[in-house]
C-alpha cells in the first residue's frame, strides 16, 4: 500500500550542514566519481525532470538523481564507480527527493546490487529502445515503488 511520505521540509541551512556532513562520512562527491561530468548531466536531468518520481501524492523537487540499479563500489572486481556502464545509463536514473533516496539506499539497495546483473540481462535491452522505455521496464520488474510518475507523460503508474 502506498503510504503518503510524512516528512518536514529541511531549512536551506540546515540541509546545508547535513550535506557537508555526509559528505565528510562518504568521501567528498569527486572521490566517489561525481566529478564535472556528472555536475553538468545532473544540473541538466534536474532541470527536465524537478519532481520526485515517487511522490505521487505531493510532489516534492528533486533533490537527488538516484540510480535505480547501484553502481558498482570500489571493493568490485569490475569497473566501479564512473566506469561501470550503469553509471551514465539514462535509464537507470530517477529522480527523488531526499526522504525517497534514503528510504529505497536503505531498503532496496543490497538486494538490487546482488541482482543488478541478472536484472540487466533480463531487461534485454535492444539498441533501439528508449531510455523512457527501458526505466519503465525495469522499474515494473524490480518493484522498486508501488506508484511512480512517468517522467514523459506526469501520469501514474502503479505496479
Ligand atoms: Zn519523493
């Protein structure tokens, strides 16, 4: 069941202090591979797509592109970080707000970094597909969110 998120708008200041610290707790952005590229893709994501994903009921501003699928840290044996290829992927890209980026890193994300692969090879992405099209259809097979915004249409999907 889809439960409305219930959360408090952070001050501009004290989101800024939170940042900083975790920051400090993860690496600073560029030591985890968020350098320039990824600044300028974000500004540009964001500006296209300034709603939440998974805020059907309220809409709430981007404040995080999430992959939907992890990319790959350093302890892999395979390309991480920026070179692993789902790092740049459009379609692995949603939209979120803080309160649903934290909610699904600590509800979904080692589940999906243990299937990720699987998942990949099981989307049977074809060259000619859309990004739109190749979300759509891993966000159905994963049931990541009960309700999520098409990013094309502002309609809602339920899975
Ligand atoms: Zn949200």
């Amino acid at each position: 069941m889809y439960r409305k998120p219930m959360f408090k708008r952070q001050s501009g200041s004290h989101r800024r202090t939170l940042q900083k610290r975790q920051d400090i707790e993860r690496g600073t952005a560029a030591s985890r591979g968020y350098g320039y590229q990824w600044q300028q893709y974000r500004e540009r994501f964001v500006q296209e797509h300034p709603y939440c994903i998974a805020c059907t009921q309220n809409p709430s501003e981007t404040e995080v592109i999430d992959h939907i699928l992890p990319v790959r840290q350093s302890d892999s044996d395979s390309a991480t970080g920026v070179a692993d290829p789902l790092f740049f992927a459009r379609w692995n890209h949603q939209p979120l707000c803080r309160h649903h980026h934290s909610q699904k890193t600590k509800q979904h994300d080692q589940r999906l970094a243990s299937i990720r692969d699987q998942v990949v090879q099981d989307l049977e992405i074809d060259a000619d597909d859309s990004d739109h099209f190749i979300r759509f259809r891993l966000l159905s097979m994963i049931g990541l969110w009960t309700e999520w915004i098409d990013l094309e249409t502002g309609e809602v999907y339920h899975s």
